[in-house]
C-alpha cells in the first residue's frame, strides 16, 4: 500500500523560507499571493494491505521520525 | 577523568574537540555512532558538523544512532553530556534538552566570534567562568535559533537552566547582540539535572592564545576542577 506524508511549520512557527518564496512570487507580479508556507512530502511504501493498520503505522512513523512534533504538523494520505 | 567523543558521519569537529579533551589531560575515546556499547566514561560529547548531512532536520537521523541507546542511559543515570552546535541539535532532537532549533532567522549561515554571557556558573562545565562571566566564543552554524515557547522559557529562567546568552562587549543582552534570533538570546541550555549542556558556539575552538585566545580553555578546566 501506497502512503504519503506533508510535513509542515505549525501555523505559529516562523516559516522564513515560505516568507521568501511568497515575497519572491509577489516580486514576480503574482499579487495576489496571501501567503506560503513551505514543507516537505514523502511518498511510501508499505507491505500492508490493511487499511486501518497502515494508517497506524503512518501515524507512528511520522511522530517518532519524520516530524519534530514541538514545531510541526502532519497530513497523512492513503492512496 | 574519561571522555567519549561520538563520531557521526559527516561529524567535523569531532577531531578538534578530542584535542581540548587531551589538552586537559582527559582520557579520551572516539566512539563510532554504529557501536552498541560506549566505554566507561565521565562524559561524553556530541560534536559539532553535519551529521548525515542534515538530512531530515538537523541531528535528527543522528538521534536514532545505535550508541545513542546508551548515551540516553548515562545521562538518565546523571552522568555529564556535552552536546556543541550539531551535537546540541542531536540533544534537542533525542529530547534530552527542552525546545527546538530553528535556522537563523536571517536564513544565512553564520560563522563569526560572538560575546557570550555565562548565566549559570554553577554547573560543573561552567564553574570557572565565575571569575570571567564575559567571553568571546566562534559560532558556526544555520540552524542556530534556538526556539521556546513563553512557558519554557519561563522554566528555563526560573530554574536557572540557561547557560549562556549572546551579548556585545559590554555584557549588554539585546535584540542586537543577538546573531541568529534565539529566544532570549540563548546560546546554551542544561537540563534540570545540570549534567547535560547543549550549546551552539564552539569552545573547542578556543583553547590556545595560537588559536586567539582561550576562553574555551576555561569549560574543560571546570570539568576537571568538578570531577
């Protein structure tokens, strides 16, 4: 099975390099960019067919490893 | 006195700091993170680099390292941990220091000399600098902005855990004294039991007037003097 995790600044974090990429796109002519905010994406893959288990494996993955709990979120996506 | 300095891949201070120890007349051993067992020691650091390439977030693949099994063990049993600028994001990243290191807000990486004021002069890394509070430290790093919500930094000021502050010259703690944007201007921190000190500038680059100047000398004097 298929899995993907977004990882993100918590809204109240700091994101300077979200800020960047915004102000550079509003540099660019886009004007009408609100805000950004940048992250990071993983795509993996599981020998699980199920469901619910994957979803707990998921879960368990991204807040002992691929997420600092203290400053970020998480989505998870079953594919 | 014993040491064991972790090697990491990608660590690059590991060498500098094993020569402040031996300077000192600590007995050190390098310890390669992939070992189940760390050798009898009094301390252990936590050097600073790149480990893994900052793969992840800083320090954190390095956290989940074989030997760090044991090094949470020594410092569970009170034993001295010292972690320096990569080795103090490891220390966040293990949970054995409160908080979090985000990169410098002004996004570049620095490496300057900085004035530090010591806070606490009571912990055993720190005894000696009661006679000299104000120092002058390099810092090498880009994620540096140390990160604590109003309730931490209240514990950490109230229990007297912050071990050093940037300041200018004088002393003077200010938003222009302040290098990376850290909360408080905090440059390094211990834990409630004072035996762990996760610190961002590098007193192991400062322990010979060849190398302009000693006040890294005067942490690993304290270590002897308190062992």
């Amino acid at each position: 099975m298929k899995i993907s995790a977004t990882v993100t600044l918590k809204k109240e974090v700091l994101d300077p390099q979200g800020k960047v990429v915004g102000q550079t796109l509003k540099n660019m002519g886009y004007k009408n960019i609100v805000n950004v905010r940048q992250g990071k994406y993983f795509d993996i893959e599981l020998d699980e067919t199920d469901k619910e288990k994957a979803k707990k494996i998921a879960e368990e993955i991204c807040k002992k490893l691929l997420t600092n709990i203290v400053i970020e979120d998480y989505t998870i996506n079953l594919k | 006195m014993k040491s064991s300095v972790i090697v990491f891949p990608g660590s690059n201070c590991d060498r500098d700091v094993a020569v402040a120890l031996e300077k000192f007349q600590i007995k050190n051993q390098m310890v390669w993170h992939d070992e189940s067992n760390l050798p009898k020691s009094d301390l252990v650091v936590l050097p600073g680099g790149f480990s893994y390439g900052d793969y992840l977030r800083t320090g954190c693949i390095a956290s989940k390292s074989r030997i760090i099994n044991d090094v949470l063990k020594h410092a569970n049993r009170g034993g001295l941990v010292l972690g320096i600028c990569n080795g103090f994001q490891i220390l966040i990243e293990t949970g054995l220091l409160p908080g979090v290191l985000l990169r410098n807000k002004k996004l570049r990486f620095l490496s300057k000399n900085v004035f530090l004021k010591v806070i606490n002069v009571n912990s055993k890394f720190c005894l000696n600098y009661n006679k000299k509070n104000i120092i002058k430290l390099p810092i090498a790093h880009n994620e540096g902005n140390y990160f604590a919500n109003n309730a931490l930094l209240k514990k950490l000021e109230d229990r007297n855990l912050i071990a050093f502050k940037y300041c200018n010259e004088k002393g003077d703690i200010n938003n222009t004294s302040n290098p990376n944007g850290s909360s408080n201007n905090i440059a390094g921190i211990l834990n409630n039991g004072k035996n762990i000190l996760g610190m961002m500038p590098h007193p192991e680059r400062l322990i010979d007037p060849l190398l302009s100047g000693e006040d890294g000398s005067i942490m690993f004097e304290s270590l002897l003097k308190s062992h």
